[in-house]
C-alpha cells in the first residue's frame, strides 16, 4: 500500500511543482481523485510498521505525508535578525498543499490572471531567478511590480511607491487533528507524538494551512539538533533558531508558558503557539 | 620665422603648459618641453603681463644675452617667478597673475562656515595627513572647541559622544505603540527626518505581516500610524531599518515568492515606500532569513542566513543610495552541504574602511561559536582573518555589532556560561583583538539576554533583559568604555509585570535614545517604546 500511495503522491507532486509555471495542471486534478490520494496517504502515515517499513514510512512521509517535518520557524521577539522558517523539503508539496491546490481548483486559473491584472503580488515573481530551480544568484532583481531595478539616473528617488502587495488570501486555515502540546502519548498513541506545521502556500501570495498531526516520534527535547520535526519528542518542535536548528517546547503565548531557565515563549509562525527559546 | 610657425610653437607650448608648466619657457637642457617661442619685443611673450612671472624677449633665448637681432632671432625666457610654496600640504599655493600675490587656499572647505576645515576625504578629523578637524562641516555648532553639549553629537569633535553624559529613563516611561496585532516582535529602529521609524511584525488574524510606524521624539505615532510595509506578505519578518541622511532603509524577509527570500525598499522621511518599491536581493529555494543592514555612508549593506547550498550560510548584497543593487550576492562564509557546519545569525555594522561582520559559527555537533571577520566595503575577499570571540564550550548566541571610534565591539548573550550574562569584546578592523571577551552584565544565577549597543566614541552604551528580579524580564541599561570596563551600574529601565524583551535601540535627537522593545505587561506580545535622554555631560 505503502509502494502505491508513494507512487501515486509522487505522481501528484510531480504535477504540483508545475503548479508555479502553469496553474492549469492543478485544475486537472480531480478533486475525488485528490481525496482519495489524501486518504491513502493518512493511513499510510499514521500506520505503525516494523522496521522495514518505517523507513519507507520516513521517506514516503517527507514526500507525501502531511507536509514534512522540518525546522519550524520560530519568531523569537525582537532580535533584529528574527527567526525564520526552514523547509527542507522546500516546495515539495505536501497532503495539504495538494488538497488545497484540488480544493481550489479550477479557480487558480482565474486567481493567476486576476493576480496579474491587479498588478498584486503574482508578477513579483521573476520567472528568469533561480527560484525553484536550486538557487543560485539572482539574475537580475525583481521588484514588487515585477520589474528589474535597473540603474535609472532619471529616476526620481523620492517618488512614491505605491505598494500592491498581495491580494488578501484570507487567514491560513487549521487543521488541528491531535494536542500538540502533548508530550505524552495521549495525543497519537504510544509511539507517536503529535506535531504542529504549516502548509506552505505553492503559489505566491497563496493561503497558508496550520496542521497538527501524528506521527511516530522522535527523542529530541530542548535544545536537541534537527533536522526535522520528527527528530523531536512529542510536544516539542523544531526550529531554526538562528543558531543551529533545535527542539524547542511548544508553549502557549499566553498565560503561564511553562518554559524554564531563562527561556521565554517566542510566537513560532502557527498564531498562537510558541516555542520555548 | 613665419608667423605660421611661430602660431604653431605658441600653440605647443600652451598646450604642453597644461602638463609641465615648469618647463613651458625654461632654458634648462635638461628639461624637455616645447620650442621656446619666438619674439620680437617681451609683450609677444605668452604670459606677458602676469606679474607671477618675470619675462624677457632676449636674442638666441639667452637670458644673459640681449635683445633680439637680425641674426640672433628673439625668444621668450622666463627670467624669474613668484615662489609661493609655503610647504604646507594642506594647502594649495597659487599666485595671483595680476598681482604677483600667493595665496594659500585650503585643500578641504569650511563648508560651515564655523573656522575649521573638513578632512580630505577617506581621512578622520584630526588624524594626521587627514587636513581637517572638523568632524561635521555640515554643522556649524560641531569643531574642535566647541562646547560638548548633550545632544547625542560630537560637538568638540575628540570622538566622544556627549562626554561623560549618563542616559536616564525620560517621563513618560513607555508607550505601547503596536496594535491589535499580537503577537509583535520588534524588527528595527532609526531615528532621521524628525521621527523614528519603528519596523515590526506581528499577527493579524492568523497572519504575519510586518509593519512600519513613524514616532516622535517621544513616542507618539506620527499619521498615519501603523502601515504594513508590505501588503499580505503572510509570514514577514526582520526589519532592520536604518537612516541613510535623507532616507530610511529597510530589510526584511518574506515568502512571497514561494520561498523565504531578502527585500529591501527605501522609507521617504514621512514613512511612504519609495519608488521602485521592494527590491529582492535573493531568490534562491530554501531559506534567506535573518537580515541585517549597515549604511556604510555611500552604500547599503544586507546580509542574511541562506541556506541555498544546502547548510546555512551568510550571504551579503551592496545597493547603492538609492536601493539599486550592485552586483550580485556574495557568500561571506563558506558552509555547504556536507561542509560539517552552518553560519547563521549574521549583524553587520559599517566601521573605518571596512565592514564587520558577527555571526554564529555552528559546527555539526557543537555549540555554536560567535565569530567576526573585517571585510572590505565592496565585499571581495576579506584579507583580515576570522577570529572567534568564543570558544565554543558554551551555548554562546546571536551576536550583534557596533563601531566605535577605532574598533568594533561586538556583543552576545550565553545560555550556559556562568554567569548567563551579556558579553562583548572589542576587535580592530585588522582582526586584532582589542578587548577579549567578557561579562557585561552580572545576572548572578539569572539569566541576560538580548543586548543592543549604541556607540558613543569612548563608551558604548548597552541595553539588554534580565530576569535577575524573578518576575520575568525587565529591561536593563548599562554603559562601558571602550575596553569594556563599566562606567556606570546596571540600571534598570522597566517595572511592569511580564517580560519585557529584545530592546532595539537608536540615537534620536537632543541626546536621547529611543528603545523599542516587546512587553507583555498586558499578557500578550506587544511592542512598546521607552527612551533615554542624556543627563548630564561636560568637556573633557
């Protein structure tokens, strides 16, 4: 089951990283197909399995699973550089990102055309960088209106700019299906652990998705190096810190948040949980 | 002679007068210059009339000889010239060809207007060859003499910011300045144009979007109040902002293109973006976080943790005033996939001739080392070395960077050192360690956290949290020389319930100092402004 759902979720995601360039393909996905492959890929996620089968539940879970596990942001207050997010899987679609992009559907085409002709957030997108691509130096710079910053003598310096910024794409949405605070096993069963992400939006200026979910867990606790959030204990996260990426105990920010020696509770990028840092 | 050849020889002279005037008219054989003109009478001469000079129409060109004959044919010599080196480099020396007069103007104006004279250019006031001691020759109250007073400015130009001043807490003490946008965090604070610009982000509705706001001196919000700075940029962070003499500069990280990516825009003194708006400096998959930003007087400079070869590594972008990028990213660290170490947490500050740079040096396994490296402005390869300022037996974390006078002072907090304090060390632009690292704060068995510097010539002037008191974090203050050595006790600057955290603070006007800061007096993330004025000063 495990083999099919990869292949079929592969398949999937090898249409979604096509997604930025042609927002038709998303539209040809099924919504009922999607759903099924969402179904499938639960099971296969959350079932226990020996040995064998847990590391291709490992990479059948960075692949396809609900969203990978890694580094999560943290935006610990007031450092001038700020925390910010890794994905390690970068662009990788995860369950939601395909469900939401199903769920959407047909409408994306019309959104990408509504986005550019409204001069917003799409067209900052400059399709000749490196993004998506692995990196690298930008080819040229991009501004918000998508134009390339090029030296112009004749420019006024002091002329407004008025910024389109991005449509309003709503607030993220939740999907909570277990306590992410549980450090126990009450949350996912023994040997699961309950974790808390986000769903990166595939599209620019798209809608953000915070999950909770289950899956086997880890033994990283405060402080522990990772690499991902299943590196991590039940009821911890991980973060990039800006000095290594750790496991930090979720916390809430209001309240007493239970987070010792010296550490304060700092929002990590799902509204109203913290990590302890 | 034709009159043909004789235009002719006038003509290279004059010409080759604009490279060898010394030559132009010497009979020296060792001196190679043009034909020596011809003449009849002295007033055929070219120069006559200039009284700097001495001319004479002699036969053969023979200054010893006499006037031109039928068979000795005239030419122009230059009997004597006026000498007016004064053999002062500082001065350009000039004769004045209608009076014979020298002057000596000098090499760098009085632009002030104020009695002393700028120094050349590249050159410190006061230092020698720089030909100038005035520090400030825009401002006519800033000269050596001039009485210190305490206005956060240099004014008898000895290097040292309001001598001797102390920074006490202003009345109100603080004012919460964010909005129903909990939780906030601060991202940067400047002062220029008359106000603050504070830049942060936070909440709304579930979204991170992050904010500028204009302050007044005190800390009221300047119309139109809290502005995102970039529309429904879900996930927005960072803000460094700095105060570029007639603009503010901003950077920031957002994930509007699909991945985490560096922008920069300039801020108009009344807050409004600038035409062309966001310039992004990355775009690479991955992660480009953690900006920081320096003016270095000419130039912006951005750098930020970038994590596109796999580990992260830090990674700087030039733009000029106006926010125009010059040339592409440079990688400033080295760490890669498979490379057994990250870089991460980048601060940059601008110092004499180069840029520091402080960052946190995480090899796989170990605790993470704050390191520092001088680089040239242009960001080629950096001939200083790179020294660490920790040894990496502590969880030593998140280094910030000032300059000062003639050193950076770089300043970082420890989670596991005892005491858990705020330290610092000072290093020149050569990589020589001036001041080796030490506490700045003594927390005892508590813990400080979060330091911001402000340099003030001989001192440096730190504020920091500390939970020292056992009802969370309050913010401290404390001001040490150069060398590091304390001037003056720990003050605390905050008193309500719940934390008040990760204080950023910048020079305003008349002396003061402006802090923003997050606080949770109301039980959520709110951001809030405090400010120092300066107390008291007096000329060394």
């Amino acid at each position: 089951v495990g083999d099919t759902v990869d292949q079929v979720v592969e398949a999937v995601r090898m249409r979604r990283l096509h997604v930025l360039d042609v927002s038709t393909e998303v539209a040809e996905i099924p919504l009922a197909t999607q759903h099924q492959i969402d179904t499938n890929r639960r099971a296969a996620c959350e079932l226990p399995r020996g040995d064998g089968r847990e590391r291709r539940i490992v990479a059948a879970t960075r692949a396809s699973c609900p969203r990978p596990r890694p580094p999560f942001p943290a935006r610990l207050g007031g450092l001038p550089w700020g925390m910010r997010t890794r994905r390690t899987d970068d662009r990788r679609p995860g369950r939601k990102d395909a469900r939401l992009a199903a769920a959407i559907g047909l409408s994306l085409v019309a959104l990408a055309a509504a986005l550019a002709s409204a001069g917003g957030c799409a067209p900052s997108i400059d399709s000749t960088t490196s993004a998506g691509t692995g990196g690298g130096p930008p080819s040229k710079f991009a501004t918000s209106t998508g134009a390339a910053a090029e030296p112009d003598a004749s420019a006024d310096a002091f002329e407004d700019y008025h910024d389109p910024g991005c449509p309003d794409a709503g607030p993220p949405l939740t999907d909570f299906q277990c306590d992410a605070y549980a450090s126990d096993s009450s949350a996912c069963g023994p040997g699961f652990g309950c974790y808390i992400a986000v769903d990166y939006p595939m599209t620019p200026c798209g809608q953000e998705t915070y999950v909770t979910f289950c899956a086997r867990a880890g033994h990283g606790r405060q402080g522990a190096s990772c690499v991902s959030a299943q590196d991590c204990a039940g009821g911890f996260v991980c973060v990039v810190t800006g000095s290594g990426n750790q496991c930090v105990r979720l916390c809430p920010l209001t309240g007493a948040d239970g987070c010792t020696d010296g550490l304060v509770c700092d929002p990590i990028d799902v509204q109203g949980f913290g990590g302890c840092l | 002679v034709t009159l043909a050849a004789r235009a002719l020889a006038l003509a290279s002279c004059a010409a080759f007068t604009a490279v060898a005037v010394a030559a132009c008219g010497s009979r020296s054989e060792l001196e190679i210059g043009p034909a020596l003109p011809p003449c009849s009478v002295v007033s055929d001469c070219p120069g006559f009339g200039d009284r700097c000079q001495t001319l004479a129409c002699k036969a053969n060109g023979d200054a010893n000889a006499g006037p031109p004959t039928l068979d000795a044919p005239g030419e122009c010599v230059v009997l004597s010239k006026v000498d007016c080196d004064d053999h002062d480099p500082c001065t350009n020396d000039v004769c004045d060809p209608s009076t014979g007069a020298c002057a000596h103007p000098h090499v760098t104006p009085d632009a002030d207007g104020d009695g002393s004279y700028a120094p050349l250019p590249g050159h410190v006031a006061g230092d020698p060859g720089s030909c100038g001691t005035d520090c400030d020759d825009a401002n006519a109250s800033v000269h050596p003499g001039a009485i210190e007073v305490c206005d956060g400015v240099d004014n008898d130009c000895n290097g040292v910011v309001d001598d001797g001043a102390l920074f006490v807490q202003s009345d109100p003490a603080v004012v919460r300045i964010s909005g129903d946008i909990a939780p906030a965090s601060p991202g940067g604070l400047a002062f220029g144009g008359g106000n603050y610009a504070a830049v942060y982000w936070g909440s709304t509705g579930g979204d991170f979007q992050i904010f500028s706001q204009l302050l007044t001196p005190s800390g009221a919000s300047v119309p139109p109040g809290e502005t995102p700075l970039v529309l429904n940029a879900n996930g927005a962070s960072g803000g460094p902002v700095v105060w570029a003499g007639d603009r503010f500069g901003v950077a920031w990280s957002d994930p509007r293109s699909g991945s985490y990516d560096i922008f920069f825009a300039g801020l108009q003194p009344n807050g409004a973006k600038i035409a062309p708006g966001d310039v992004q400096l990355s775009a690479a998959s991955g992660y480009s976080v953690n900006p920081s930003l320096a003016w270095t007087g000419t130039e912006f400079v951005v750098a930020w943790q970038d994590d596109r070869s796999g580990a992260f590594a830090v990674l700087a972008q030039r733009l000029d005033g106006a926010g125009t990028p010059i040339g592409g990213n440079v990688a400033l660290t080295g760490a890669s996939t498979g490379s057994g170490f990250a870089d991460e947490s980048p601060e940059i500050a601008s110092g004499l001739s180069t840029l520091g740079f402080a960052w946190s040096h995480e090899p796989t396994g170990a605790p993470p080392i704050v390191s520092f490296q001088a680089i040239p402005r242009d960001l080629t390869a950096a001939t200083a070395p790179v020294v660490a300022l920790t040894d990496g037996t502590t969880h030593a974390v998140y280094p910030t960077i000032t300059w000062s006078t003639d050193r950076y002072v770089v300043a970082w907090y420890d989670e596991t050192a005892q005491p858990a304090a705020i330290y610092a060390a000072a290093v020149d632009e050569q990589g020589h360690i001036l001041a080796p690292a030490r506490a700045i704060s003594s927390p005892g068995n508590a813990h400080s956290r979060f330091p911001s510097m402000l340099p003030l010539g001989d001192r440096v002037l730190f504020v920091y949290a500390d939970d020292r008191v056992g009802d969370g974090y309050e913010l401290y203050t404390r001001t040490v020389t150069t060398d590091l050595d304390p001037l003056t006790d720990e003050v605390r600057l905050t008193h309500a319930s719940g934390d008040s955290l990760s204080p950023v603070a910048a020079f305003g006007p008349n002396g003061d100092v402006g802090i923003l800061f997050l606080d949770q007096r109301n039980g959520e993330h709110d951001l809030y402004f405090t400010r120092l004025t300066c107390a008291a000063s007096g000329s060394p």
